[in-house]
C-alpha cells in the first residue's frame, strides 16, 4: 500500500498462524484460497476493505516460526529481512474477500482472492502468483491484520466505486457491508472478460465492467471510466483503488469537480515498474509483477 488515505486500524495486530484449507481457480487471472485452523479465531473481521500483511513460506515452514511480532512495522521488519535469504517468507498485502464464522457446524474461514500474473510452470509468475496457483491444502501462511482504507461515516448509502482488478476484492467487499438500500456507481477494470467476477451487490449500486485492451496502462481505463461519469447526487462516499495513478489522479479529479477530500477514501494498491522487494533466492526464472503488491 504505497498511497493511503486514512486508516482505521483493527483491534490487534498479533502474528496469525492460518492453514490453505482449499483452493479454487476462479477465472484465467484468479486464483482463491481459503484459510482456515490456527488462530483464526482470533481474526476480527471489519467488513468493509480489510487488509492484511500475508507471509508466504515459499523457504519453508521455518522461515514462518521466525517471523518477529510486528514484522509490518519498522524494527520489526529490520528483524524479518534478517532472515536468511532462502528461508525468509514472501510478504505481500491482500483484501478479505469474506469471513465466515464459525458456526455449530463448520470452523471459521477466511477466503483470499489472488490475482495471477504469469505461469508458475514457465517461471513467468512473481512469488505470490506462483504460491496461490500451486498452494496445497494443509500449507502454512501468517497474516498481520491492518485494518480498513475504506473510511466513510458509518450509514453512507450512496458511494462511487472505482479499481482495477487488484481492488476487485475491496470493492466486492465493500459492497457485501453496504446497506441493502446503497446507491450509486462501481468502476471495475479487468484484463479479460472472464476475470468480471459477478458479486452481490445493493441493487441501487450499478457496477460498471471495463474489459482493459492488453497494451494499456492497467488503470488508465477506470480513469477515463470515472471522467466520463455523470457525477453522483452529493452526498457521497468515494473510494478509489488499483495502481497508484488511478487514485491519484481520481482523487484530483473528484476534488476538481467540487467533492470534499473527506468524502474520499483512496489506496495506491501497486505502481506499474515497481515491484515489491523479493529474495534473490526466488528471483530466479521468475518475472516479478508489480500487481501482487496488494489485491
């Protein structure tokens, strides 16, 4: 999360232990893990756009047992990079798709939708891509809970809505938390038609799909999306999130049009060119992709 608005932070920040309880492939750029076991009891779900830090043992189950508390913060994360190169997990941000809570009949589950980039056959997927498409039930993760970017006053029923495909989650999210009498405008952009995942929604809010042609800027579309729009009767809730030009220059284009800054949520999920930090260890035949840095 390279560019926030502000945060509304959770409960507690503690290391969670979870286990891939399954996992689902979704469309030809989705891949779904379900989480489950270990400390799951202690999540404390938000609604909303919740997020969190999720260790990857792509070195091993080691590497997780020695992750340091508060590995998200600064000395901390001076701790995590300590680890050894090989054996240091993979840290990256992700939504909450949904929680399920446990009930009489079924444990707690915490469903996690990745977006792939690349194959993790050919060695063209980034760490993350290359987990979620070969993850086994049974594997050991560790989350950190960081809380909403979704901040409006609580009873908004009208909102504007406006990702690319890593904020699809959010938004889908976001929708599940709204009143069932919202209104207003969802702005999705996705790679290929097959990856407009259908979610419920409030049915006062339409939800705008823009299938992006494959040699343009991943955002560029939901921006000119945005432009184009009718604006929405005031007042509203704006949230805007993908890769960082787009809530950026959403953000500016909204204030332009006379939308208080603090009717505005935004998240710069990801920068194209800029890729999240990996080991060197796991640099090799892999073709990072900047878009794991959050979806």
């Amino acid at each position: 999360m390279a560019l926030t608005s502000r945060l509304v932070k959770p409960e507690t920040q503690d290391l969670l232990h979870l286990s891939v309880l399954r996992t689902e492939r979704l469309s030809p750029h989705w891949m779904r893990i379900t989480l489950g076991g270990g400390d799951i009891a202690q999540f404390r779900p938000m609604g909303y756009d919740q997020w969190f830090r999720i260790f990857l043992p792509l070195g091993g189950d080691e590497g997780l047992e020695r992750l340091p508390a508060k590995a998200h913060k600064l000395f901390g994360y001076l701790k995590y990079l300590r680890i050894p190169d090989g054996m240091r997990p993979v840290m990256r941000n992700y939504s909450v798709r949904e929680f399920r809570a446990a009930t009489a009949d079924a444990p707690a589950e915490l469903d996690v939708d990745f977006v792939l980039h690349g194959s993790a056959s050919d060695g063209t997927a980034g760490p993350a891509s290359r987990w979620a498409e070969s993850a086994q039930p049974g594997e050991s993760v560790v989350i950190i809970d960081e809380g909403l970017a979704f901040n409006p006053e609580r009873g908004t029923d009208r909102v504007l809505l406006v990702t690319d495909e890593t904020g699809l989650p959010a938004v889908s999210s976001i929708c599940a938390s709204l009143p069932a009498n919202a209104t207003g405008l969802a702005i999705i952009e996705v790679p290929d038609a097959a990856d407009a995942l259908e979610f419920p929604h409030p049915a006062g809010v339409k939800v705008q799909w823009i299938v992006r042609d494959h040699d343009t800027k991943p955002g560029v579309p939901a921006y000119e999306a945005l432009v184009a729009s009718d604006l929405l009767p005031t007042p509203f809730h704006a949230y805007l999130a993908g890769e960082q030009a787009l809530p950026t220059e959403g953000r500016r284009h909204l204030v332009g049009r006379g939308i208080s800054k603090d009717l505005i949520s935004f998240c710069g999920y990801w920068r194209v060119g800029a890729a999240s930090p990996t080991p060197k260890s796991q640099l090799a035949g892999a073709s990072e992709n900047a878009a794991e840095a959050h979806s």
